[in-house]
C-alpha cells in the first residue's frame, strides 16, 4: 500500500466500511475524485487480488489492497470499468454495483417524503430493470430511522457489507441497483437501527414474491402476463351497483379443494376448477380470503407480512394474475379480503422496522392487539396511510382485482375495542373513535373509487357506526356495501333453536327490516361461522337426517329472498357435514348422497332465480323494494312478504314455514292473477318431499292481509316459496 492512502480513503472511512456501520458507503464506494485523483474503492470480502477491467478491451489493472477485502485503485481518467478478482483459489467478475447513479427521481422523491406517492409499489421494493446500459435489480425501501440498510442474499452470501444502499435525502428511502441479479433472486434487509443495533433481518414490505413458508426472504418478482377481460373490465360498473345482483362465493384457496397427496392447487388449476364451479352455480363473484403473503398457515392469511406479495402457496405474481384473468372470462368477479388492521409480530416482519415503531403505535395500549397478539398500524402517520391506501390500489390495478373487502373495521374504528379501562388512549376530544383509521378508510375508498372504475370495496363492520357505506363527501365511510353481521347472528340464532321455541323468537327474523335501508347490505354467511367449535352449518340446524337439511334449505330460501346481496362460504352450498378445516379439503364426496346434492341444486337455482329476477335484487338496498305480507304470524312461526323491482317488473312473493307442519294459508296480493311458483325449496330435486302448490296459484276476491286479493297457498315443513305473477 502507498504512503499516501489516507488522502484516498481515511482509516475511520475504511474500517466503517469493513465493520458494514458507514451510513453514506455510496460517498466511498465507487469511482470518486480525492485528493485530485480519480480512485476507485471496493470492498470485496474475500478477494486476495482485484482488477479494474477498463476500455473496450478491458486492459487489466491492478487495485491496491487496503485489508480484508478492501481494494483501492487510482485511475488517470474517469472510466467506465468491470471488476475482476481472484481469492482462496477461486476467480470472479462483476460489475460494480458503486458505479451506478440513483433510480428514483426527484419527482419520486418529492412524493416520497410528502408521504403521498399514491403508486408506492411502482417505486419501492425490487424491480427487474435495465440501468444505465445494464440488466439488474433496483432495491428500495423506506426506513428512515436506520443507520444503514444493506440487500442481502444467497447473491452475496447474506453478507450486509457487500450491498450497502444509498440514501435519499430526507425521504427516508434506500436504494441500490445491483446488476446482474435476475428475477427468482431471494432477499432482505439487513438494517442497522438508529441506536446502532443489528436487527433481525427483514423482508420487503412492498416486496413481490416470497419463499415458501416456513421460509421467510422476499423473492425479487416480475409482475407480467397480458389480460385478456378488457370487455369485462369496461362493463364491470354495473355488476357494482346497488341494483345489480351480488351474490359471492367466498372461498379460501388452500382448503377449497385439494390435489392427489393433499397437495394445494396453484392459481392456474384454481383458474380451471375454481371458476367453472362458481360459475356453473350462478355466483356472480369470487371472494378470496386473504392471498397476501403470510407466515402461519392457521391465521387463514388475516395477520398478512408481504402485503404486496400473491402467497407463494399457489403460485407467483404472474399466476394469480391469470387466474384473474380467467374469473372474468367466465364472468366472475373477484374479490379479496383485505386486512389494515393489524399484521403480526414475526421478526422479518414489519415490527419495529427500523429499530424504532415505524408502521406501529410506540404504545402498545394504541399499538397491540389483546385479541390476536399482532400489532397494529398507525394510522396517523401519513407514510403509513399512503403504503395501506397505495396498496390497495396496487392490487385493484395491478391484478384487476373488482373489489376489496376490509376485514375487521370495528377493530379500527374503535379506540377502546376489546379494552378495557385504562388500557386504551381516548382521542383528542377524549372520545372512543379513532380519527387516525376514519381518515386512513376513507382515504382508502376515495383513492380506490376515484383512480379505478367500477370496483367496490365491502366492510366488516359489525356495529352500528352511522354511514358505512355513504360516500365520504356525505360524511360516510364511503364504502359501497357493507355486511350485515346483525342480520346474520340474528337469524342464525333463530334458525338454531328448536322449531317448537320458534314462535317466541319470532323478532329475531324480522328485526333486521328496521334498519335494512341504513347501510347497502351483504347477508353474509361467512367461513367465521364454521371454525372455532361452531360447527358447520348443517350442523347447526335442530333435528335429525333430513330434518336438518329441511332447516337449512328453508334458511337459504329466506336469505336469498330477503333485501341485501349475497354471501356464502365454500361447502356450505352442498351442506359440508363437519367443520371448515383449512388444512383439508372440501367433503366433495358428501355429492355423492342425494340430500348433498339437492343443495347444492338449490343453491344454484336460488341464484339463478336471484340474478334472473329484476325484482329480487334491484331494490335490495332501498325501502321501495319491500313490503310486509305477514310479518307478526309468530304463533305459526311463518313469514311472508313482497320483493317489488322497478315499474314493470313483475313482484314476488316470498314465503317461509319455518316449522315442521305443513300448512294450508290464505296469502294476500297485491294483483289478481296467476302466480307462478318459481321456487320451492321442498321439491324432490332438492331432497325434500315435493309439496307444494303444483307449480302456482290463482287469486280470488277475497280480502287478506288488508289486500283485495288473496290465494290459498300450500306450505310444506320447513320450507320457503317464491311467486311470481305472470
């Protein structure tokens, strides 16, 4: 080494750079001008021996050793060059990473720290690229608190020293291109905390891909694969309305069905077998609980790590996109479940990110939940508000996903939810709600609506918080439905009592038409009621054999005819006899028995009826579209009402026996005329004992129900009827 290496690099400088803690290593690294000289510095741990290779002919020169892997190389020109090095036997070439100037731009930047770049993904995480003539991978992440961030990997043996990153400013954003890494390369952050500590190592929050759990690195990714739905994707507007027929199956991929071995299957196969299904039941959408990458397969992906990352399980970016592609080929919408309102404490995770709170509340009595030991964002802070609202839209755009479905809104809407006294920070008026997650919704749905046509977004919300699903300049939430859980635990409670104890729990199938115009409603029978020991949904229903499936058929007929759209789990459309397992497949062979079968055939004529009856879905969300025929026959345990679209469109009449007589009733309606029996969810082809009304009714003067026409109606045990006049 010369006499005068400290005018090319100071010891201070050098030793931080072998110690991997230099916070600027892009200030050393690299081709630089010091003391006069143009020098080229690189850490190369390791290398016995390196070489510049410069000019066209890549002339060789040699690179003076500092100590442990660190080389110095003065030059008579700025050049462009390569790297060579030789060590422990072993030759190499490279280009260096130190060579190459930022990605991102200022207008990036600028975004970037004002906390407002609405398409984070497009900036953020690893993107395969060429720069500045070369083929490579462009590394960025926000950690504004560390001292350094490296990327590491199986490219550099995890080795922090090797990929320290640049940073910008006063972003809080590090990057770094490093060329010749390709698509497939595993990853993550290695990142000095602010107190000087190493921490676990981390993987990318806005990364694409992930390894397959139990394994926890980033997987750099290309998100491509043309779409083919571009009619679909221009008409899917009107699918969204409150007139439109919604009704969703909702599945959870790894358990819907399973492969010979147990094995799951891939997007691809569910882009075959899952879509033809739906489709061929009349659903209208798909409703995919979470596929954002996570580590604990029994969290059902509710405590998602890689919110930008399709899990690993079934397939990568570009397959989950097809398999999308394919819904809507079949005319299927697809819905995810999206979950803001907490993520777990895993260690590669986004806790403590930086060494410090970073995506978190610093107090754990705003930043912990009680219930699911996971943490939660804070909402206030405006990065943490763009990369949720950002995130959204990436998979709304990106995917061509139609719509999201926030889970566990009340959890966020609340400050003191599921806390007791004293463990709960009020808000600045010293109230209960919690302004932070309100702006960061709204914020989410205005973003989403205003850059996306014709999606929806569907909130689990499960209290009486006045204007879900108004538009957030009407002082809403503004999401475009919202799940009616009162209606669900309500009548499900109903359902699962004896039919002789009915009668005095009349209320509980009624109550919900006091507030069914407040909100734009889904009924949802979802996968919550068939886990945790609640059984399955056959199970649920008194009686025995034939008696139960009776029950559940009656149920399903009153859902369908009932105001709001539609929501049903996967294996409840076929009466699955155990509970949901989502290490298991579906009991596709529970088909094979003819009680099965007719419901599954019951199911998919209800949404046939559903989607082709003006009247039963035009006016699901407005009081116009319902009238009470009966609706106080408790001692008979019966209830009877009109579904009425728009002028012209012919009404229904919807009936429900919800004991086991059956009975002889004189129903008033509102025209004269033959009344057709549409639907009745005792016939023979759906296992029951085809009674009934021989395929309708006529009218008779004879005032009922304060209606001048009236019909001796015919209504089996356990049973629900639909009429229409024709």
């Amino acid at each position: 080494m010369t006499d005068n290496r400290t005018d090319l690099i100071t010891a201070e400088e050098a030793q931080a750079l072998l110690d991997g803690r230099h916070g600027d290593p892009f200030s050393v690294l690299g081709l630089h001008k010091r003391a006069g000289k143009w020098v080229v510095t690189v850490l190369a741990p390791g290398a016995e021996r390196l070489w510049l290779l410069t000019g066209k002919a890549g002339k060789a020169v040699e690179a003076q050793p500092w100590g442990g892997g660190l080389f110095l190389c003065p030059l008579a020109r700025k050049s462009a060059y390569r790297l060579r090095a030789e060590g422990q036997g072993a030759g190499w070439e490279w280009e260096d990473p130190f060579r190459f100037g930022p990605v991102l731009g200022e207008m990036d930047e600028y975004l970037l720290g004002e906390g407002t770049h609405q398409r984070l993904w497009q900036v953020l995480g690893a993107h395969p690229r060429q720069h500045e003539g070369a083929e490579g991978v462009h590394f960025a992440v926000w950690a504004p608190n560390a001292r350094r961030v490296s990327v590491v990997g199986d490219f550099n043996i995890w080795d922090g020293r090797r990929h320290p990153m640049r940073r910008r400013g006063a972003t809080g954003v590090w990057e770094i291109f490093i060329p010749g890494l390709t698509e497939g390369a595993t990853y993550k952050y290695e990142i000095i905390g602010a107190e000087g500590q190493a921490l676990p190592l981390k993987a990318d929050p806005v990364g694409f891909g992930s390894e397959h759990p139990p394994a926890n690195a980033s997987v750099v990714r290309a998100i491509t694969g043309e779409f083919t739905d571009a009619a679909w994707m221009a008409g899917r507007a009107a699918r969204h309305t409150v007139n439109a027929p919604i009704s969703v199956y909702e599945v959870h991929l790894g358990s819907w069905r399973r492969a010979e071995g147990n094995r799951r299957l891939s997007y691809l196969e569910l882009a075959e077998e899952l879509t033809a299904y739906a489709a061929g039941m009349g659903f209208t959408h798909i409703e995919l609980l979470p596929v954002s990458e996570y580590p604990f397969d029994g969290s059902w992906g509710y405590q998602p790590i890689g919110l930008f990352a399709p899990t690993i399980r079934h397939g990568t970016p570009s397959e989950f996109r097809a398999f999308v592609d394919a819904a809507h080929r079949r005319g299927l919408g697809v819905v995810l479940d999206w979950g803001p309102g907490h993520f777990p404490t895993d260690a590669h995770g986004l806790g403590r990110f930086d060494g410090t709170p970073l995506y978190e509340h610093a107090d754990p009595r705003e930043g912990f939940h009680q219930d699911w030991n996971t943490l939660i964002y804070n909402f206030g802070r405006t990065e943490v508000q763009n990369f949720l609202t950002s995130n959204a839209l990436y998979w709304l755009e990106e995917y061509h996903v139609d719509g999201l479905r926030v889970d566990a809104v009340a959890s966020m809407l609340y400050r003191d939810y599921s806390r007791k006294d004293g463990e709960w920070v009020p808000n600045r008026d010293g109230g209960r709600e919690n302004y932070e997650a309100i702006a960061m919704m709204r914020r989410m749905n205005t973003v989403t609506y205003g850059q996306v046509e014709g999606i929806l977004t569907v909130a689990e919300e499960s209290t009486a918080f006045p204007g879900v699903s108004r538009p957030v300049d009407h002082g809403g939430l503004g999401f475009g439905f919202k799940w009616n859980m009162g209606w669900m635990n309500d009548t499900l409670s109903y359902m699962q009592k004896d039919p002789i104890h009915r009668k005095y729990h009349h209320h509980q199938m009624t109550f919900g038409l006091h507030y069914a115009w407040s909100e734009n409603y889904i009924l949802p029978i979802s996968h919550d009621e068939v886990v945790h020991g609640k059984g399955s949904m056959l199970g649920k229903m008194p009686g025995e054999g034939e008696q139960k499936f009776a029950n559940l058929r009656a149920y399903y007929g009153f859902m369908w005819g009932h105001p709001g759209k539609k929501l049903l789990f996967m294996g409840q459309e076929f009466a699955q006899g155990r509970e949901w397992n989502h290490d298991q497949s579906l009991d596709w062979h529970l088909l094979d028995h003819p009680l099965h079968a007719g419901m599954q055939a019951l199911v998919r004529d209800l949404n046939r009826v559903y989607r082709d009856t003006p009247a039963l879905h035009v006016n699901d969300c407005r009081p116009e579209g319902f009238e009470w025929i009966d609706g106080g026959d408790a001692e008979a345990s019966v209830f009877s009402w009109l579904r009425l679209g728009t002028t012209g469109d012919a009404p229904v009449a919807v009936i429900s026996n919800m004991t086991p007589v059956e009975r002889r009733m004189r129903i008033g309606l509102p025209q004269a005329g033959q009344w057709q029996e549409i639907l009745n969810t005792d016939a023979g082809l759906y296992g029951g004992g085809n009674r009934g009304n021989l395929g309708g009714v006529t009218t008779e003067a004879v005032p009922a129900h304060g209606r001048p026409h009236s019909a001796e109606v015919t209504l089996p045990p356990l049973s629900t009827l639909y009429f229409t006049l024709i």
